[in-house]
C-alpha cells in the first residue's frame, strides 16, 4: 500500500497567466516542502500538456512525485509517476492496463456508492468530496462534509485523500475527520511556497 503525504497538492493550468507563472509556482511549491503534485489542465490540446509537463518533470526532477490528471497516455510520455481519475474518465482498470502495476493510480469518488465501487478495483488511492464547498469546478458535485468524510474512511482501508474547498483553517479537522491527505488548489495559489510550509505545519 503506498504512502500519501498530508499534502497533496494540485496545480491547474487555468489559474496562471501563462507557462513561466505556473512552473514558478510549481517550484515554490517543492520548495515549501511539497513531494505530491498533480497536473492538470482541462483545456489544452494533448501536445500542450505533454510539452507543460515534460518542463514540469524537467523542473522538479525526482523531488516530487507527479501525477497526471485524466490522461494515462501523457503520464507514460511525460514519465510521471501516475494518473488521476474523475469519474466520466477512463475506468480504473482500462488505466491500469496502459501505466503498468508500478505507478500510482487514484480515483476521484463523491459518495458512498463510487468509494465502494473503487475499493474493489487496482486503485492505490481513493479521492472523496467536495468536503466543502469550492470554486475550482464549474459544476461541482453536492458537498458531502465531513461526515462524508467519515462515511467514506469506513467503507475503505485504501489511502483516502480529501478534496473540495479546503483551506488551512478547516485542513486539520478533515485529517481528524479520516483523511490520510488533503487536496488542496485555491489556498496555495497566493505565496505557494510559504501556503505550503503553512500546510504542512498545520497538518503535522
């Protein structure tokens, strides 16, 4: 079974001005103590992404673990270190056939009936929220709290990381809640480096 950091962090393409913008804050991140990191970008074409991650991994070297939002061919190509999933994405194991046994495979879930379904499949990790409500998606799911939280560390023994409007004052209690990590966008994106060692420190 793998090990999650507390923090996982998530850099979404969108929310920077432009490439130099997003790998800085990137390498603020590792520098803040970030070993975690998930690219995403849901609107470039697939030769974009590749080439923002293959400077991503040129960047951060083997410092931290990189993970592919949504594409399991981009993560081979840009040698990251695994993939994450939503729901309208490829299945579990449709992915696990393309990346291999070895790299990290982890699976956005919303209520107690997908964390289920995904404790059954090759998963090494399962994602569960929103926690609380967030502005990263455009049409979020229904905020489940931190029972659903609770709900959801009951029914798996799998790593559980928690996503959706968390923030450096509600972190600590969604790791009490049943969170081994915590997925955090929008409270990093402000003085990365600094937001980070906050995190973690909080989280300790």
């Amino acid at each position: 079974m793998i090990t999650l950091p507390r923090l996982y962090a998530i850099l979404d393409v969108a929310c920077f001005p432009d490439d130099d913008a997003f790998l800085g804050a990137a390498q603020q991140l590792a520098a803040g103590g970030v070993t975690l990191l998930q690219y995403r970008n849901k609107n470039g074409n697939g030769r974009q992404m590749l080439e923002q991650a293959r400077q991503l991994k040129h960047r951060l070297g083997d410092s931290v673990k990189l993970i592919m939002n949504d594409r399991a061919d981009l993560c081979l190509a840009a040698e990251f270190d695994g993939i994450h999933l939503g729901q309208d994405d490829l299945s579990p194991e449709g992915a696990r056939r393309v990346i291999g046994e070895s790299l990290w495979l982890g699976v956005s879930t919303h209520n107690s009936e997908q964390v289920m379904e995904v404790d059954k499949t090759t998963a090494d990790y399962i994602a569960i929220g929103p926690v609380f409500s967030t502005a990263s998606k455009a049409n979020p799911d229904p905020v489940i709290g931190l029972e659903g939280v609770r709900q959801a560390r009951a029914l798996t023994r799998k790593p559980l990381v928690a996503i959706g409007g968390i923030t450096r004052a509600n972190c600590r209690s969604v790791i009490e809640a049943g969170a081994d990590s915590v997925a955090v966008i929008s409270d990093l994106l402000r003085h990365p480096g600094k937001s980070a060692e906050e995190f973690l420190r909080i989280l300790r």
